[in-house]
C-alpha cells in the first residue's frame, strides 16, 4: 500500500468506514486495511470512529514506517542471501516484488527450487492471523498463472497458535527470525 493510501486508510477508519469500504474506495486490497487496523491495534489505538486527535494519527504513522523499515530491511537481507532461509532455493522474481491477481497482491519475495514456486511472506513481528490468508491468496493467485506448483513460507518473529494449527492446515511454512546485529565502521 503507497503512503499516500495508507495516510487515507487511516483517516477513512478515523471516520468509522469498514475494511471493505476503505479497500473499494481506495482500490486497495482488503488485506492491505486489515494492515493498517492490526498496526493500529498493536500500538493500542482504536480502529474506528474513536482514533481522531492528531497524536494517534502521527503515532501510528511512526509505528507503520517503523515496521515497514524492518520489512525492506527483512527483503533485503534474505534476498542477499536466500539461502540462509534455504539452500534449495534461488530469487525467482529479478530483485522485485512480484504483483498477482492484476495487481491486487503483491508477494514480498517470490523464490523457486526443483520443487517449484515459492511465495514468502515477511512479518516485522509476530504474524496476524491474517498472514496465513494472505499467504494463501498469493499462492492461489500465483497457481492460476503458472503450471508449477506453488506453495508459501511465512517468515516472522512469532507465531501464535491459531496461526500455527492454521498453517500446518493449509501447508504454509512458518519460520521465525531472531535479530542478529553486525556492525563495520562507517
């Protein structure tokens, strides 16, 4: 979701508009609001009519651009080295996201093996419930453009258990990832 979007999500949700609504309106992808309200949630701000005051709006704008950091900071790590996640796999989609579904989905990495296509999703911190749904999405989206099979790696700091038993369920990998630091001189 471009910032411009996101910005509008908020004000749309501020002003007590569904999930739905907010997608049509914007013509964003469903899960791309469930997003921004689980963000709004994790900082413990109300997801409706009740986050009006400009404080809240500026927090959660500092907490989303903080976790979409991590997110490219996490792309770009496991794309310089997919095989730390893998050996098995290599980078399928030339450096960039790749967009299914006419452009309603946009998986963050898109890797193959001799097994077939790979969609991995990345999470700054612990998954959402709806992480599962959007994994499967990109990879129902992504079998009906190809013939290889396809199947999704979530990749995130935790996992709780209903996203556990849902991903043994729909065949989704979770794997989780712990911060490791490196330091050089500048």
């Amino acid at each position: 979701m471009e910032e411009a979007d996101r910005v509008q999500a908020l004000e749309l949700l501020a002003e007590g508009l569904s999930s739905k609504d907010i997608a049509e309106r914007l013509g964003v992808p469903k899960m791309a609001v469930a997003g921004v309200k689980a963000g709004l949630r994790k900082k413990g701000l109300a997801a409706t009519g009740e986050m009006t005051d400009t404080a809240s709006l500026e927090e959660t704008e500092d907490a989303w651009e903080t976790k979409l950091t991590l997110e490219r900071d996490m792309q770009k790590g496991i794309r310089a080295d997919i095989g730390e996640l893998d050996p098995s796999l290599r980078i399928a989609d030339e450096g960039k996201e790749r967009f299914v579904d006419g452009g309603r989905g946009r998986i963050d990495i898109l890797a193959e093996d001799d097994q077939g296509l790979v969609v991995i999703e990345l999470k700054a911190n612990e998954a959402p419930e709806t992480a599962i749904t959007q994994v499967l999405y990109y990879v129902g989206a992504l079998a009906r453009e190809t013939s290889r099979p396809v199947r999704g790696v979530l990749v995130a700091h935790e996992f709780s258990d209903r996203v556990k038993f849902a991903a043994e369920a729909g065949r989704v990998r979770l794997v989780k990832y712990e911060h490791r630091f490196s330091f050089s001189e500048a």
